[in-house]
C-alpha cells in the first residue's frame, strides 16, 4: 500500500500512485511520468519508485 504522504515531507503522493503505475506499465520512462505528475522533491519520488506491491503476496499465506 502506497503511503498517504511522503514520509519526509509530508507532501499528499497516493493519489498520483494509479497514474504513475498505469503509465509506467504502458512503457513510458519513469522520470518524465514523475516529473509530470509533480513529483519534484528527491523524498517523494523514492517512494513511488522503491515502492513493491506486496499485498497479494501476503494475502496467499494463512494467519496464524
């Protein structure tokens, strides 16, 4: 799940995460999408590009 805001700056990001994703799987270049949606500071594009999807994953395995 992608964080509300930015950790460090605290700058609203979730909302741009299905543009990005969606235009990313499309083929474009990762820094023009981000430079587009607004995503200037250093912080905040960390987060959109170290960023895994892990819930489907972690929804394969049994809770305890």
């Amino acid at each position: 799940m992608i964080p509300i805001r930015c950790f460090t700056c605290g700058k609203p990001i979730a909302h741009l995460w299905q543009k990005y994703k969606e235009r990313i799987e499309k083929g474009e270049d990762a820094k023009k999408v981000l430079d587009e949606l607004g995503l200037t500071r250093y912080c905040c594009r960390a987060v959109f590009v170290g960023h895994v999807e892990l819930q489907q994953l972690v929804s394969k395995f049994k809770k305890f």
